[in-house]
C-alpha cells in the first residue's frame, strides 16, 4: 500500500523536473546562443517478493516477482544542434557554422560561450554583454598572426596609425605599337609613388619611339605633384625590343633616382609586361605591383571565415588585427552551465582543444549575423504536456493508496 504512495511521490518530483527544464527552454526561446536541455528518467531499485528459480529437472523455471519503487531523473541532457541564423549587420557579431565555442575570460577563469553578440569596452577590448573578454590571437606590427601562441585579449586598436612605406617598385605592361614612327609618344597612366614620410608623388611615365636604333623607345619619368622634389633620373633611358617583339631580360627594369626632398629610396620599375606588337599602344601601370603607401588610420575592421579580424585603414590597406580564438571538447554534455549563456570546462567534458575556425573539426565564422536559440516549441508545449498528464497521472496514484488506507482503518467501526 505505501508502496504505491512514495513511487507516485517520486513521480510528482522527476515530472516537476521536467516542468522545470521545459519552461526554462521557452523562457530562452529567444536567448542567443541557447541550447535546449531535455529530461531523461529512469526507474529506482525494485523489491523483490520472490526470486526467480532456474529449470530443475521436470520442473520449469520462474521468473522473479519484482515491484518497482519509482522513477528518479537519470540525466538533464544538452541538445547542441546549430540554432538558426538572425542577420544583424553589425561587424562585430559572430556567428559559428557548426562545432566550437568562443573563447572568453573573466578575470582568471576561462569560459565558453556559443553567443557571438560582442562589442568594444572603453579600451577597444572585443567584451560580451557581461563583460568577459574574447580570446584569441593578435597580429604583429607586420600583420602576421601566430596562432600556435597562447591566446590573449583581443582588441581592436581605434585610431591606429598604419606607418607609410616608401614606393621601392613599381610595373608598367602593356603594347607598345610596332608601327609607331619617331617621335610618336605613349604615355601611360600616372604611377602614384610615396616618399619615405608617406607624402604622394604622382609620376608620370612617357615612352616616344626613336628613330636609331631599330626597336628602341625613350623612356622619360617626370613628379608631377606640387612642388616637386627635384628631378626624376632613370637608368637606362632607352629599351631596345628584339625581333619578337619582348624586351631581353637585360632590359626589362629600369630604376628611378629622386632628386631630393623626403624621397630618399631608388624605385625599380618592372617592364617585363611590355611588348612591341602590331596594333594600338596600350601601355600602363600596373597598380598591382605597386609598392608604398600613405599613412593610415584605422577606420573599421571586417572578420574572414577563418575568425581573421582585418583592419580597414584610411589609405586604403587592409591589413590582419588578430584572429578569434575556437575551442572543442570530446564530450560537450559535460561542460557545466556558468550562466550569462557561457559554461565552463566539467569533469567529463574535457578539456578545451583551442584552434583556428574550419581546422580539427571546428565551425567556420561569419560576421554580421548570430546564432539563435535552437528551443523548438512545438516539442517544448508537447512535453509540457505529457509532464502535466504524468503529474496527474501520479497524484491520482496518491488519492487512491490515500482512499484505500482510509478504507482500512475504517474496517472497524
């Protein structure tokens, strides 16, 4: 009799539970970076009013009369599948397509967090909402990130100046006309050259075919930015094309001397893009192979797949900040909760294998967009239900051992 009583308590207390964890799931329906959790149970020890005998003989076997003694939660388990993407627009929201979790730092303490939603605090450290800090690798001078290092505070370093560098090569391709005649001249389009203080020169090159010898063009480099720095001196002057119309490899770089001002360093012009063909003279410059660069500030940054954080400067380069650090663990179901939607390393998640997006089985990034919560709510108001039917299920179990010992004790009157 009491029996039937204490196993419908313990199941008022495991569906209570799953009231619990499925009204937690559709609090956070809106959470970002949540992941659902869900109820397991399991039955309790069970008495045994008789044991079971094997077959002896000309007499069979029995089974064991067992009488359970109730349910208890086996487990509140994580479902860690991808939560659907929100767009936002915002460069410093980060999504992860697939495994991985953001590194993040309180004080000492290093947690993980699914929930990509960032900004800078007063110093340009990439914080949560909370306050932790994202961890990664930051770039040196040069741009170059070393991931193999250990990962520290990420920043993003407003107001930075990019130092300019001096133009030391530059490229000009292109046709040359065979049928030109002496004195035709080709003038190609202005080349933009930087001295060692990062100040502009715009060169310009012209090319004028002369009469001796066979298949030779003047080549002539002028500043033409105001006041220029003196004269430009180019050696050699003249390019002489073989037969087949390509330049030799002896005179396919010419370099240029500045005459003086801040323009301290010889720039090496490349021609070996150049020929002398039949038709039109098309020659230029080649503003990819140009070197040098004003100086720049930092305006904005944009994030690559690989969690490559990119600077955007004022002159125009982009060049590498940092990069986000992401973290794995064998088992996942083992981290524990921290809250503000981060958890941290347990017992039996193990421990953290922290690397680059898209390698060792990690997530790839994207910027502008997060990771919603993945609560489905037509399975959560379903089990919202089957825990209400359990729970009454088990309070009716309680009224009627309850009736039964009332009827009992009431055997005499």
């Amino acid at each position: 009799m009491l029996r039937s009583m204490f196993s419908a308590i313990s199941g008022l207390r495991a569906h209570q539970t799953k009231l619990d964890v499925a009204g937690n799931n559709i609090a956070n329906v809106n959470t970002v970076g949540f992941k659902a959790s869900q109820t397991v149970f399991e039955d309790t020890l069970s008495q045994v009013l008789r044991n079971g005998a094997a077959p002896n003989g000309d007499v069979a076997g029995t089974n064991p009369a067992q009488v359970g003694l109730g349910v208890k939660v086996a487990g509140i388990t994580t479902n860690f599948g991808q939560g659907s993407t929100q767009n936002t627009g915002r460069a410093s929201d980060f999504m992860i397509s697939g495994d991985g979790f953001f590194v993040t730092k309180v004080g000492n303490e290093s947690l993980y967090t699914r929930a990509g939603s960032f900004d800078t605090d007063g110093v340009g450290n990439l914080v949560t909402p909370d306050g932790a800090k994202l961890q990664g690798w930051m770039a040196n001078a040069l741009g170059v990130v070393d991931p193999n290092g250990p990962i520290q505070d990420l920043r993003i370093p407003t107001g930075q100046v990019l130092a300019p560098v001096a133009t030391t090569g530059a490229a000009i391709g292109g046709n040359l006309s065979a049928g030109a005649t002496p004195a035709d001249t080709a003038v190609t389009s202005q080349i933009q050259m930087y001295d060692d203080l990062g100040n502009p020169h715009p060169v310009s090159v012209s090319m004028t075919k002369v009469a001796t010898p066979e298949n030779t063009w003047s080549v002539a480099f002028a500043d033409t930015s105001a006041p220029p720095p003196g004269t430009l001196t180019a050696t050699p002057t003249t390019v002489t094309f073989a037969a087949d119309g390509t330049l030799p490899a002896a005179q396919q770089q010419i370099v240029i001397t500045a005459g003086g001002g801040a323009w301290t360093r010889d720039v090496t012009v490349d021609l070996s893009g150049l020929t002398q063909f039949g038709g039109k003279s098309d020659a230029a410059a080649k503003t990819t192979a140009q070197s040098g660069s004003a100086m720049g500030v930092l305006e904005g940054y944009s994030l690559a797949n690989d969690g490559t954080i990119v600077g955007i400067y004022s002159n125009g380069l982009r060049q590498n900040i940092g990069q986000l650090a992401l973290a794995t663990f064998v088992n996942p179901g083992g981290l524990e909760k921290a809250g503000n939607s981060s958890y941290r390393a347990g017992d039996n998640s193990g421990n953290p294998l922290v690397g680059q997006a898209g390698t060792g089985g990690r997530g790839s990034l994207s910027a502008g967009a997060l990771e919603m919560s993945n609560v489905d709510l037509a399975e959560e108001f379903t089990g919202l239900i089957v825990a209400q039917r359990g729970f009454q299920a088990n309070s009716r179990v309680i009224t009627t051992s309850d009736e039964i010992l009332q009827d009992l004790v009431q055997l005499k009157r």
